[in-house]
C-alpha cells in the first residue's frame, strides 16, 4: 500500500535531517528563516540572501541541492519556493524543533563519534563531551526546551494514534510518567473528555507543560508533578504511562524507573509502555535510526522486544497482559501489578 503523501513527505524531511551533509545545510537554512521567509511566496536567492545575511553563492548552491533530494524547488533560475517537504521546516510546520535539535553542535559532534559506540557500547555523546546526554541537557536549559518541543513535533501523530488505539474505558485518571511538555497527555483528554491526568516530569519542563496545556483548553484537568521518575511517585492514576522513556535508559535504570512506578500502583492499575517495538528478522527503517541514536546518546539503551519488555516487567513485579497496535509506528505494551 503507497504512504499518504503527508507522511511520504514527512518522511522525506526526517530522512534529510539524517544526511551528512544536509543535516547542518537545513540547520543553518531554518536558524535564518529561510522557511519562513518562502512561505511568502517564491523569492531570488540575491533577495533571500539580503534579508538572512547568507552568503549569495552558498545559498544557491545549497537549495539547488536540496531541490534535487526533494527539498525547496527552483521554479526559475536563482528564484526558489517551498514544497511540501521544506514546508515542514516552517515555524508552523512541524518539524522547525527538529531541525535544529539535529543539526545543533552536540548532535552532530555526538553522531561523528558514533563508530566508537558501535564498537564499545559506550555513549558518543559521553566520549566526546565528558557527561550525558541529561546533564547536557540539565546544563543548557534552552536546548533541553528545543529538545522537548522536537519530540512533541516528532510524536504529534503518535499521540492521537495512541489516544485512538487503547479503549479507556473505566480509567479516571492517567499518570504520564516522563510526559515531557504533556503533548501526549494532551492528545488523550482532548478525546477523552471525562478523563483527569498527572503529568510526571522533572521541574525544569514544567514551565513549557503549563504553556502546551493551557493553549490545548485541558489545563484545569491536569495535575503536574515536578519529580524525577527514579524517586517516589506521590500520585494516583488507573493507567499509568510511559511514553518513549524506557528507551533512553539502560536495563538498570528502567527496572528502578518501573519500580518507582509499581511502588505507587494498586493491583487493579494498567502500567502501559509506549515505544516502537524491535522485531527481530523484520528490518524497520524507523525503528533503525531511532535505536542508533539511542546507541549514539546513551549506549545500551534502545528499542526493545516484547521478550526483552517482559523480562524487565518480570524483574519489577509486573506481568505482560497484551501488546496493541496503533495506526502508526507505536506499540503499546500492557502489564499488571503482580
């Protein structure tokens, strides 16, 4: 079956950001709105590069490239337009936070440094800067925001997907543990109007959290918990979720994170992880990448198999009850207290 063309699209705009040398380019194009700028209309290069501050040549050069992996069109000679993939790279268009996210210095100096990763097991990121990813982060406040609004972008479709896949009837309230901005959270009591939500995550994403769900019209249902999932968890939920966090993190650390979580649960309580799930013999280009940037920034954490799944729910009290699809990439691994 042929993709939708807004995901073909998508796609491609996510490709490009994986690409030696496009990867910067489209940085450096987003970091002077270029987009943004297209998104008026076509406009010569000599025009562009007069309100940016490019150089002239370079910037031609650049988006010609780009025109020929898909990127921006040259409608006529030195005059260019946006398309349906460069659009993505708009304020508005959904993947501007990615862009730069990818194309910062601690990314690409951690991606240069990925063959020692491969060969060790070791984090890039920790070789090359001497700490990790989540001090980094801790350090640069602005980049741990760039960082949480790129995933929000990044999971957009994810979180209707997931909100449309898992029947919540008989649930009250969700804990969203690691929640992020509560982009998530969001998608689900949006469609889910009788549903009350507490949002987990450290202080420092709280601020842009209240922001996220107050624009979305849900804020007044919403508790927000400013904890680290590895302490105690003083909240009460009949599901609790944990979205794409078990896989930045090694065995050790989600068996604590687990059990912080099966610490606060009652029997009667859903623990739902939500990742992309490793399906050994069937190659995923998706879930490819994304396990080698788990390689790149923390080393042995990962995408994992439902075998490896139920091997840290059994180390943490819980038992498998079902894996559920969703529309999209993500799965949804159900267990229960034991």
């Amino acid at each position: 079956m042929t993709a939708p063309p807004a995901f073909a699209n998508f796609m491609a705009a996510l490709s490009l950001m994986n690409h030696v040398y496009f990867n910067p380019a489209i940085g450096a194009l987003v970091r002077c709105n270029v987009p943004d700028l297209l998104d008026k209309g076509p406009m010569p290069a000599s025009d562009l590069a007069q309100q940016t501050g490019m150089n002239e040549l370079s910037l031609t050069r650049t988006l010609r490239a780009l025109g020929a992996f898909g990127v921006f069109q040259e409608v006529t000679p030195g005059v260019f337009a946006n398309n349906a993939v460069s659009d993505y790279f708009r304020t508005a268009g959904g993947l501007r936070n990615c862009a730069l996210f990818y194309s910062s210095e601690h990314f690409l100096k951690s991606a240069a440094a990925l063959g020692h990763s491969v060969v060790s097991g070791e984090s890039a990121t920790q070789r090359v800067f001497g700490e990790s990813f989540w001090d980094h982060i801790g350090k640069h406040p602005e980049e741990g925001e760039t960082f949480n609004l790129a995933l929000s972008e990044l999971r957009a479709d994810k979180h209707r997907q997931v909100a449309e896949a898992y029947d919540w009837t008989g649930t009250n309230t969700i804990v969203d543990v690691g929640g992020g901005v509560g982009s998530m959270l969001a998608a689900i009591l949006e469609r889910q109007s009788g549903l009350q939500g507490v949002l987990v995550e450290l202080p420092a994403s709280l601020r842009e959290a209240e922001r996220l769900l107050s624009e979305r019209g849900i804020r007044e249902r919403c508790k927000l918990l400013g904890v680290s999932f590895f302490d105690s968890i003083p909240a009460t939920g009949d599901v609790w979720a944990v979205s794409q966090v078990l896989h930045d993190w090694p065995d050790a650390e989600c068996r604590a994170i687990l059990t912080r979580c099966h610490e606060a649960m009652r029997p009667s309580d859903r623990l739902l992880v939500i990742e992309m799930l490793t399906v050994p013999c069937q190659p995923n280009p998706r879930v490819s990448l994304v396990d080698m940037a788990m390689l790149m920034f923390f080393g042995e954490a990962r995408q994992r198999t439902v075998e490896e799944y139920t091997t840290l729910f059994n180390a943490t009290g819980f038992a498998l009850s079902r894996v559920l699809p969703t529309a999209g990439a993500f799965s949804i691994v159900e267990a229960k207290p034991i």
